[in-house]
C-alpha cells in the first residue's frame, strides 16, 4: 500500500517569499527517488532545483511553467511505498475528512501529508531542500506508471493509500457542509482566475506579503478576486490581470469620455484609424531578478546619504605589470591574471588602510558596524539581469586567487547556477562598467555596503608623463560612499591609494 504525501515549496533561504516555475524536471505517474530534483524555479536572487524529499510515484503537479508559487504552497504529490502484493479492485472510499487535490487526509495514526519531520521519516525522505545537500542516494530512472493501474483503498485508520498512481492533475473538489465524503466542484473552479468574486467576510486566502502590498498599491480589493493557486489562492498573477483589467476599464472610459467631448461634426468613421493607430504600451512585470534589482537599489536611494569623487589615473604601468605576469613561464608560471583581479586586489589593500568603507550601518541601534573581513561584491551582466556574486575572504586572497574565484562564479553566473548564498554577504562592490565601452558613472550603493568602486574602459589618452606629453593608458575610477560612515577625506584617501597603486603598482609591494 502507498500513502500519498504532499510537498511544498520550501523556504529557499535569505528572506524569500516566492518563486517562479521555470520547468518541470518530471511528469505525473514518474517515479522519483529521495532527494531527485522535481522542479527548477527561479526567486529573485538564483535560479536553483528543488528536489524532493520523498521517494515514490508523482501523483499531482500544482502549477504550470511561469506560475509564481508562495513558500509554503503545494509543490505536488508523491505516492511513498509501491505495492508488493496484488491489486486491489473496489471503489475508493474517501476517509471521514474526503480526499481533494489528489492528496491523502490524515487519519488519527497516519502523518499528516504537510508534516515535516515525522512524514519524511517514515517516508525515508531526507528534508532536505537544495540540490547538492541531499542523502547521496542515486537518481532512479523515471518510468511512467499507466493510468489504469490506478487503484486506491482506504486504510482501517481512514486515509486514503493509492496502489500506483493518482489521476494526472489535481481536482478542484471541496466536500459539501453536512454531507461528508461527497466531492462537489469548488467555486474557484467555476470563475475565472483573476475575476471578480463576491466579497466574503471570511479570511482572504493570500500568503505573500508581496502580493498584498501589490493589491495595496493598485486599490485592488483582494477579497473581490478568485484565486488561481491551490484552494483559491491568491497568487501574484491574479493581482496582475487584476490591475490590467482595471488599466483596461480605465482606457475605455477615458475614451468614452473623448468620444463624448468630440465635435459633432466629426464623423465616427474619421475618428476610428487614429484611435485604433495608437500603440498599446508594453508593461512588463518588475519580478524575478529585475524585481529584487530594482528593490535594492531605491532603498539604497532611499535610505543611503550618498556623494562621489573620482579621479582619472595612468594605468600604463599596470597593464605592463600584468602583461609580464601572464608572460611568465617556468616554475614561476601560473593562470592568467585579469584586471579585474589586479583592481580587486588594490581594493583589498585600501580597505585595510581605509577600514571605515568596509562597513554597514545599523539604523535601529544607531550605530556603525565595521566589519572584521572583506567579502568583494563584483557586478555581472547576465542574460536574467544584474547580478552581485561575492568573493568570500577576498582580504586573505592574492590577486591569482581572486582571479580564479571570480572566474568560477562568472561562469555559475552565466549558467545562471548561482545560490542565493553566492549572491549575499557583501561589504563592498566593485563595477567594471568599463567592459560596456563607457569611461565614467556614479555608482548606486549596493544596500547595506558602504561604498562602491567604479571602473571605466582603459584607453590610449594624451597625458603628461616625466614632463612631456605622451599617449597612456588611462582610467576613470569613481567612488561613491555613505556619507555617514565617513568624510570626503577618508574616501578621497581611499579613492587615490587605489589611483597611486593602478599608475605605481609597486606600491602594493608594500602590504604583501
């Protein structure tokens, strides 16, 4: 006999709240083993699988690709415990809670199908939530399981165990008041998600704070919705078509009331190819890694005093440098080194000199909060948007070092295989905006940090060197800084050690 448990999205870490389906990884009536990744979503700071801690038979999906899910919400269902003897023929009765959504209803001896712990222990589930932190046990090969070998039989306990395998897809079903046991359509199944509903006075069925705020923002009367999730939840989505209907029903009207206003002697004919020219706007859904972007950087804007200084500095010696340790052969030989390496590793150096710019502020308790270590931030362009990976203990690296971290996370980047661990924890950024052709920029403080180096593009410029003038290789550096942790002076000592160190990289000599 097998007993049917639920799994949900689990709490992905870092204070998120949601995710979004991105793809399936199986199908109903697959055949998962414990700790097998099931689903591949994306939340606002990584894409990451999911696997589940359950091994058996998937009896129930909820949600398709490109559907936002709340943590805590049904993820699917997955039938623990295959059958050894015979089938067994008969009609299903439901246990004395019903069955809905092809889930099983805890019995008094059964575990309850959103248990923790308890269920995943009997199941032989491991409870773990991230690929690559499971039990080692090896990835069974998916089979599908026919639809009719299906075969389910209440237990003495009352829950309901299936044979093999549960239909395909999830039923909207909900047990009518006073008759027990007998499933009707439920009233989200007869209104379209996103629609009007009558208002009741009981609880509005919404989990994310996000999608509260959202409906807040937009005058949207959360109770007035029908909710696409699981049990009528209310999902993100639905606000969204929410607002777009309304957007909608403001445009008719604004159009209706042009229409009114308009000359009597303009006839509807003349006036209909000019209002049907006029192009739609495009709104697009500030979510995912756009969303968290977008965040971050109006509360740095918000809450961060912030002020700039730059500085254009010689890095002729720099790229000579660099071009002679990437020439280097023999025992003294090693990986190439970038330039981003070198600046990261001058960065480091000035920290240590200038520790006041390696720190956060604490608004609740007032107070500054000077970190012991250097976590470097470095900004990556990437086909999902922005992203921030941080190289841990940059201050106890050397440049080879870094170099090679910031290439290992550049290529997780990329492949958008970054965990949100990755994407954490900084105490000061690096920009290479340089790489996009321009020479300058103020920077947006990457909220909490402190401060934030920006790098231009290096090219030949004329510039006076030993007395005359000559063509150098030239960079812009710029520093912007919460003015609330120091002074222009501090950042203006900051902001020239690291000049002195691109045009003398000599200078480094000295801290290593």
């Amino acid at each position: 006999m097998a007993q049917v448990l639920e799994f949900k999205l689990p709490d992905l870490g870092e204070g998120l709240t949601e995710a979004e389906i991105v793809r399936w990884l199986v199908e109903v009536g697959d055949v998962v083993a414990i700790d097998q990744p099931v689903v591949e979503v994306e939340t606002a700071k990584a894409m990451v699988e999911v696997p589940c801690p359950y091994g058996g038979v998937v009896t129930a999906r909820f949600g398709e690709e490109g559907t936002e899910l709340p943590v805590g919400a049904p993820l699917l269902t997955v039938a623990v415990g295959a059958p050894e003897g015979p089938e067994t023929s008969g009609p299903v009765t439901p246990g004395p809670s019903g069955a809905r959504n092809g889930s099983a209803p805890s019995g008094p001896s059964s575990p309850s199908s959103s248990s923790g712990s308890s269920a995943t222990e009997s199941s032989g589930g491991s409870g773990n939530v991230l690929v690559g932190y499971g039990t080692g046990a090896p990835a069974a090969r998916r089979r599908r399981i026919r639809p009719d070998r299906l075969d389910r039989t209440p237990t003495r306990s009352g829950a309901l165990t299936v044979e093999a395998a549960v239909p395909e897809a999830p039923v909207s079903e909900a047990p009518v008041s006073g008759a027990p046991g007998v499933p009707v359509p439920a009233a989200s199944s007869t209104a379209a998600p996103g629609s009007v509903a009558p208002v009741s006075d009981g609880p509005v069925p919404v989990v994310s704070p996000l999608v509260r705020r959202l409906a807040r923002q937009h005058d949207i009367e959360l109770r007035r919705l029908t909710g696409s999730g699981p049990d009528g939840l209310i999902l993100r989505a639905d606000v969204d078509r929410a607002i777009r209907q309304a957007e909608e029903a403001e445009a008719a009207k604004t159009r209706t009331a042009r229409a009114a206003t308009a000359p009597t002697g303009a006839s509807p004919a003349a006036a209909s190819p000019a209002a049907s020219a006029a192009p739609a706007a495009e709104r697009i859904p500030l979510r995912g890694v756009r969303g968290a972007v977008a965040d971050k950087l109006s509360r740095s804007r918000t809450e961060i005093p912030d002020a700039t200084c730059w500085v254009d500095a010689d890095a002729t010696e720099l790229m000579a440098v660099r071009a002679a340790m990437n020439a280097a052969t023999g025992p003294s030989a090693g990986p190439k080194v970038s330039v981003l390496a070198l600046l990261a590793r001058i960065c480091t150096a000035a920290l240590a000199r200038f520790p006041e710019l390696n720190s956060t502020v604490d608004t609740e308790a007032r107070e500054i909060v000077r970190l012991p270590g250097v976590h470097l931030g470095f900004a990556a362009q990437t086909e999902r948007g922005l992203v921030v990976p941080v190289v841990r203990d940059a201050h106890t690296r050397n440049a080879e070092s870094i170099g090679a971290e910031i290439a290992r996370l550049t290529e997780l980047a990329r492949t958008g295989k970054l965990s949100p661990a990755q994407l954490t924890g900084g105490t000061f950024t690096l920009n290479n905006y340089g790489v996009f052709g321009v020479d300058g920029s103020t920077p947006i403080i990457n909220h909490p940090e402190a401060a934030m180096l920006g790098v231009g593009r290096i090219m030949p410029k004329p510039w006076v060197h030993q007395g005359e003038l000559a063509v150098r290789q030239v960079v812009q550096l710029s520093l912007t800084f919460d003015h609330r942790v120091c002074d222009g002076g501090t950042a203006g000592g900051f902001l020239r050690y690291v000049a002195d160190c691109v045009e003398q990289p000599a200078v480094l000599l000295r801290t290593l």
